[in-house]
C-alpha cells in the first residue's frame, strides 16, 4: 500500500485515462482505476497502440506514474519522444558472428544505403539481449530524425560495429507536425 500518495498517483492515471479516445478506451482501465490498482492501469495505459492521439504530456503523465510507483519509467519516457519524432520499427538480425546486444541502452551505428551512416538508439522489444543470428523487432530512436525521412517501409538499413546485422523497415510514422 502505497499511503499518502495513492490520491495523487490516481488523480495522475485518471488525467491520463481521461485523455484516451472513447473509440479505444477499455472498461477494464476504468474498472482498475475504480479498484485503485494503480500498477495495473499503469500497464494498460502504456499498452495502446497507435501514435496519432498519444501526445507528449499523456507519455509524460504515465512516466510521473511509474516513478512514484517506484517502477521503471523509461518504456514512457521512450514513448514520449516517439509522440513527438515518429516511430520506427524494423525486424532487426543480427549477424552469426555478432557479440549479443542489449534490449536497451544501445545507441549503434546505422548504414541507411549509401553509406550514410547515422546513430539511433535501439529499444529490442522481446528480449532483454538479442544473440548472434537471432532476430527481434526492435524500435530505432535516430538522432538526427530528418536524415532517416527518406527510409519507407521494406526498406533494409545495416548495423554496424561489434554486432553487425540488418534492419527491415516494418512500420515508420512520420513526425507531429
């Protein structure tokens, strides 16, 4: 039980819920948040798809959330810059010869065709490490989003350095306005 904070940390999920459009809300959210089960509405929250409705501030509102739950804000933080520069999502493998790469922390060197080369940040979504020759998909966070505008879906980027593979452009949104 989480005492003094759990009025705060409801009002925070419900500002939140509350921003969820009718046509994609779920009973179930309201149910938890009636129930106070504030890690439950946490994971259901953080669990919708799509880009065009979840802005930065509703990101930031379920990151507030799992700090004072004590629980690891970073999936929302990530979501966060998604909502405002895009996403990116490939089916990424690596090469047999690759050393394991982490699910999260890695920043890698891209080749974007051409020789172009340009450093996103990585988020593997499946696994916490991704071993050589297997595959995931994974979610890229470039740095510099306008040198990665020319990228479309089925497009093949190539990762370079300690563990080298390929990336299969599956799904790209383009920027907010």
């Amino acid at each position: 039980m989480l005492g003094r904070h759990d009025r705060e940390i409801g009002e925070l999920l419900r500002f939140a819920a509350g921003m969820v459009p009718a046509e994609v809300q779920s009973e179930d959210v309201l149910d938890h948040l009636d129930h106070e089960e504030w890690e439950l509405v946490l994971d259901q929250l953080g669990e919708f798809d799509g880009n065009t409705w979840q802005t930065p501030r509703y990101w930031a509102l379920l990151a507030e959330a799992a700090i004072q739950l004590e629980q690891d804000e970073a999936w929302f933080q990530w979501r966060c810059v998604e909502s405002i520069q895009g996403v990116l999502r490939v089916e990424l493998v690596l090469g047999n010869d690759a050393e394991p790469l982490q699910a999260r922390g890695e920043r890698p060197t891209w080749d974007l065709t051409g020789n172009d080369r340009r450093v996103a940040a990585l988020w593997i979504e499946s696994k916490p490490v991704l071993g050589p020759g297997e595959r995931a998909r994974a979610r890229l966070r470039p740095f510099v989003p306008p040198a990665w505008a020319h990228l479309v879906r089925g497009d093949v980027i190539a990762l370079h350095g300690s563990s080298p593979g390929t990336a299969k452009i599956l799904e790209k949104v383009p920027p907010r306005p």
